[in-house]
C-alpha cells in the first residue's frame, strides 16, 4: 500500500476509474466483402500463387482475429488487382471466416473470435487434442499452409493507442526479419500470453533447427485508414525484401524512402492485472518511453505497479483490464539506448 495518502486522482484510479480513458470504437474504414475470396484455390478463404521462378514461400495473414478488418481490406485489394509473385511463392489467408462473417460495426469488439481465439492455439498438443472448437478446426485446416511457409507475416491492430509494432517472439531469426524491414521501427522481442501460443510462437517457426520466420504486425488502433496503409506498407515492403516483386509493379504501393533501422526491445516483465481494479495513473500511449527506474505507472488493487529499470518501453498497455488478462509488457532496448 502507498505510503502516503492518494492524490484525488490517484484515488479514483484504485477505485478502477481512470478519467479520459475509452476505447476508440469509431469503425472509419469498411470491413470488404470477400464472399468472392471464401472458395479460395487452396482451401476455403487461402488463395496461393507460384511464379515460374523459384523462390521462398512467404504467408500473409489477415483476421486471425474477426474484428481486426484492416487485413482483409489489403488482401480484398490485392486479390481484386490481380497481384501475383515474380519469384517463389504467396499464399494470402483469411483467417477465422466465422469471426469475420459476424462483424458489426455497430458492435465492433464482439467478433473477436466464435468460440476461443485462434491465436492462442498454437501448439501440437492443443492442435492435436480432444478439444473441439470453432477456431480449432479452422487452425488444424490451415496448419499444413503455415508449415509450409518460409516466412510467414500475422496482420493485427490494437483497441488502445499506440505505436506500429512487429512482434517476434523470442526467435532470433524473426527479430532480425523485423529488423531488416525497419517498418515500423520498433521490433518487440517477447514470450507471448499465459492463455497460449501464438502463430509466431507456432514449432514451425521457432525451433532451433528451423529455418522459417513468423512475425506479427500490430498495425496501428482498429478500424482505421492509416492502420490499413500501415499493414499494406509493411507487407509490401517484406514481399520487395523477399525478392518477390517485378520491377515495374503497379499494384503495390510504391516502395517510397527506405526507413531506418528498426529498434530490438525485449520484455523484462509481463503485467497480468490481479484485481478488477487495475488501472493506469494516466492514459499511456503504447510505445511511451519512461525514462527513470521505479515511476509508478499503475495501481492492482492496493499493489503499485512501477518501471522495473531506466528507459522502460510500454508495449500495448490496455487502458481497461480484467483480472488474468495482460495490462501492460515493459520492455527495455537491446543495445545502444536510442
């Protein structure tokens, strides 16, 4: 417990109430309708291409989670403009159908999954256990697809403000991907949820004796045009590092000034609210810098939740949580301080 008496600010925090703080639920941008898409030409909603010339097996993946729209409106553009690979081979998936199909802008968070999120399954005995789910049978159809892939890009946006992000897990192959792409700028290095594994944390794309690259691109907030730019910018820019496009390509969008050098960050502590009252001292913007050891960030009940060491990174704090469920990865830079 705080030593001192609460401000009157920090004492509706421990209340559970943080002033100014509400999820954007403003829908901007138009979730497409891929009804032409669901019949696909490799299983229902995966459509792939092969070139004459060979090359690696790059996966882009749009709506792992239902509401996250912004990657299906890139795949809906690309399919519709007839993109194809000059090398290797693309494959484009539409993740849980089912999810997407119940979209409602008037209800924007409700269809986030059907029955468990599909991105939380991804470990061999999840996947080949008993358990039966909506997002289950989608994940054991669309498994042989990503083990297959060289390198494989998840598409997802985020209901709080933040910074663009590339999350890689704890594999050095996918951070230096993220790295060499440089767009966005900040690669995240981390261990994933308690509730599952990640696609990017799938045994395909992690093993030491692996090959194969996952990364996850957290675009930007939901339901918005500059979230979509973002997934379209950063997807076309790893086809173009995949050596995968012709010259004179006129569906993509142009490649424009060659960012800097991405920033690795790894976690050091992952913030599970314990209590129904966790809250922020202040609405945090994902990617803030805290720069001194011990500031407080937060109150859990009675537990101060403060930075762990100097130049703390927030990953994705969640403004609004529920007990058992991440509020808030703290993470510090690999290397120089920037």
């Amino acid at each position: 417990m705080p030593s001192e008496p609460l401000s009157p600010a920090l004492a509706a925090i421990a209340a559970g109430q943080t002033p100014g703080v509400a999820a954007r639920l403003d829908v901007r941008i138009a979730a497409p309708d891929i009804r032409p898409h669901l019949g696909g030409n490799l299983l229902p909603g995966v459509w792939s291409f092969t070139a004459s010339a060979p090359g690696p097996h790059l996966v882009i993946v749009a709506v792992m989670h239902g509401n996250e729209i912004g990657g299906a409106v890139v795949l809906d553009r690309w399919l519709r403009a007839g993109f194809r690979p000059s090398r290797g081979r693309l494959t484009l998936v539409f993740g849980n159908l089912d999810a997407y199909a119940r979209f409602d802008p008037n209800d924007p968070t409700a269809s986030r999954f059907v029955d468990e999120d599909l991105n939380r399954v991804w470990d061999v005995e999840t996947l080949e256990g008993g358990r039966r789910s909506s997002e289950l049978r989608r994940a054991r159809l669309l498994r042989p697809v990503f083990e297959s892939a060289d390198v494989l890009l998840d598409l997802h946006s985020m209901l709080w403000p933040s910074d663009p992000l590339i999350l890689v897990g704890r594999s050095p192959r996918a951070a230096a991907l993220g790295l060499a792409l440089g767009q966005p700028g900040l690669v995240v290095a981390d261990d994933g949820h308690l509730g599952g594994r990640r696609l990017i944390d799938f045994a395909a794309f992690t093993a030491p004796e692996s090959r194969r690259s996952a990364i996850l691109l957290e675009a930007g907030s939901h339901w918005e045009a500059g979230t979509v730019a973002t997934m379209e910018r950063t997807a076309a820019r790893l086809l173009r590092h995949c050596g995968m496009v012709c010259p004179g390509d006129t569906v993509l969008v142009p490649e424009g000034p060659k960012p800097g050098p991405g920033r690795l960050v790894e976690v050091t502590r992952t913030v599970t609210a314990r209590t129904a009252g966790f809250a922020f001292i202040r609405p945090f913007r994902g990617g803030h810098v805290v720069p001194e050891r011990n500031t407080l960030l937060a109150l859990d009940g009675e537990e101060e939740v403060r930075t762990p060491h100097d130049d703390c990174v927030l990953v994705m704090p969640s403004l609004r949580t529920s007990p058992g469920h991440t509020a808030v990865r703290l993470a510090r830079f690999v290397g120089a301080k920037p």
